[in-house]
C-alpha cells in the first residue's frame, strides 16, 4: 500500500512538470488512486489469525559470526 500511494503521488507530481505520452501510466495512476482506499489498513491481531493448519516442514540456522569474548575480572576477585 506504501509503494502504491509513492507511485500515485510521485507520478500526479511529475506529470504536472512534464507531459508523458505512456496511457499504461496514467491508467495504473487512475487504478491505483481507486484502488488505494479499498486496501485493508488495520492490522490484524495475532488471536485473529489461525495458524492451527500450519505445519513446519523446514527449519535453517546459520551462525552470522563469531566472536572471541574476554570477561574482565572482578575487582574482588
């Protein structure tokens, strides 16, 4: 939805600068200006969303780095 409205207020703002001669532009201006307000804008709630059919068929873990760490001592030993 973010990209969509960048894309209509970016192109209505240019197109007043400079004439364009694309209509597959315009027209994707004109339907995503409708468009936009029918997009969903709540989020929805973890308790909303049914994950009971989900099943984990793959599992990655990769180590990023790795670091040498020295603790200094405590000042009572």
């Amino acid at each position: 939805k973010k990209d969509l409205n960048g894309y209509v207020r970016f192109y209505e703002f240019v197109s007043q600068i400079t004439a364009f001669d694309d209509y597959e532009m315009e027209r994707l201006c004109v339907f995503a200006r409708h468009l936009l307000p029918l997009l969903r804008q709540e989020i929805l709630e973890e308790d909303e969303i049914d994950l009971s059919a989900v099943m984990l068929t793959h599992y990655n873990l990769k180590a990023k780095r790795t670091q040498d760490l020295k603790l200094k001592e405590d000042a009572e030993g």
